[in-house]
C-alpha cells in the first residue's frame, strides 16, 4: 500500500496485490480470508434484502429464478443465496461467473466441501462478463465487490450490460469510499490476521471504490435516468446500486 495518505474526494488509483498473477494457492488463502471478512462484515445482507424484495412478485417469472453472480470469487454469496432459497423454497439456478480460473476451480471446491448431503445447484463459468452470452437470460445479476476493479467507462459497459440481460434487475454492491472504514479496515485485517494480501487490498479497494455522486453520473452515462434505481448505503461501509424492473416500482432495497 503507497505510504501517502489516500484523498477521499478522490477514487484512489493505488493496485491491488490480488490483481496481479498468484499461485492458486495464495489465492485460495485470500479468497477464503476475503469470505470470512464477508460475514463479519455482513456483506450478504443487502444481497438477501434485495431478493427479498424482487421475489414478492412471484408471479413475475415463470421456472425457476435464475440468478447470476458477476465476480464471484470464492462462492460465498452464491452458497448463502442457495440457503436463502431452499429456506423460502424457491427453485433457483444459481451461476457463477469470473475472469479467473483459478478463481472457478476454487469456488467448485469450496462448494463441493458444504454440499456434502445435497449436490449444488450453482454452474461456475470462467469469462468476461461483457463477451458473456448465456443461453437463457437471467432473471437478476448480481455483483459484490466487483465494481471497483473496473474503469468507469468499464462499469459503464457493466450497467448497460446488466440493463440488456437482466430480465428482472440487478443490484451493485460494493464498497464506499470514505476515510474511517478505510483506516478501521486497516486495524481489523491485522487484528484477525487475515492474509497478507487481504490486509493490503482491503483498504485499497475501499479508496478504489465509489461515492454517491459517482454512481449518479455513471448510472446516466448508462442511459439511466435517476428515478429508474436506487443508491442505498449500508453499514459497515457499503454502497449498493440496484434496479427493479417489476412495474411496482418499490425499491428494490
């Protein structure tokens, strides 16, 4: 991590380790570290907040709700929304998709470990979200911490991607850029002794990430107009972007 104090008016442009080749090794470490600050963090909870709200309508599809997790990483939120559906028995099918193979490979075995007594129902794909075709079109697309590894012009691209293939909505959610959650990350990743790497990329995705105001202007450089999405911050310090497309109009967090 550079050693000058990060300007939050400001997104950083600081790297993060993670980005940069690793043994599959290494990544798995930090994938499953990154996966256990997820729950101590709640991370899952606007995930589980936004479907809640989307499946109101269950009339608003037919089959089962296909659901597609851009970036997955290590499996994680994909796991808990499978729990989330068979607790509400609603049949799924769940995907994962990321850019790293290895990231793939892990999140099968990671999945394999805690469906020990029924088989998952989630596919693991490796791709680029943008060339990614699917032959039927999700119902909801999803990412999480996911956005701030990307250009604007990218997550711009991302937002009318999600616009032309989610059939139901989609919902962002990452981190917020602001200056206490970036020094309280800083203390807690050595505290728990999470992965060097974690303990470096944790505050750098948090200077990396966005603010409101960014999201604004991207959602309308998407096309969007400011009434068709919600922006909703959520503790401890993440912001989230969804869209409903259900004609209620209620928002989708």
């Amino acid at each position: 991590m550079p050693n000058s104090r990060p300007e939050f008016r400001e997104r950083a442009q600081w790297a993060e380790l993670m980005d940069n080749p690793c043994s599959r090794e290494v990544l798995r470490a930090c994938l499953r570290d990154i996966a256990r600050s997820n729950r101590w963090t709640f991370a899952y909870w606007p995930l589980l907040r936004f479907l809640n709200t989307i499946t109101i309508a269950r009339r608003a599809w037919e089959g089962p709700l296909r659901i597609l997790d851009v970036g997955c990483g290590y499996g994680d939120g994909l796991r808990r929304i499978e729990r989330w559906a068979e607790q509400r028995r609603i049949d799924v099918e769940l995907t994962g998709l990321d850019l790293n193979p290895d990231a793939t490979v892990i999140a099968i075995e990671a999945s394999q470990a805690e469906s020990r007594i029924q088989k998952t129902r989630i596919q693991w794909v490796t791709g680029d979200v943008l060339r990614y075709a699917p032959e039927r079109p999700p119902h909801l697309v999803l990412s999480s911490q996911f956005t701030h590894h990307l250009t604007e012009p990218q997550i711009v691209q991302f937002v009318q991607w999600m616009e032309m293939h989610a059939e139901l909505g989609w919902l962002i959610s990452d981190l917020s850029r602001a200056a206490v959650p970036y020094y309280f990350y800083r203390a807690f990743s050595k505290i728990m002794r999470l992965h060097s790497f974690v303990q470096h990329d944790g505050p750098v995705s948090i200077a990396r990430s966005f603010v409101t105001a960014d999201w604004q202007r991207m959602c309308s450089a998407a096309g969007l107009n400011e009434q068709s999405f919600a922006i909703q911050s959520w503790k401890p310090a993440r912001l989230c972007v969804a869209r409903s497309k259900l004609p209620s109009g209620r928002n989708p967090l």
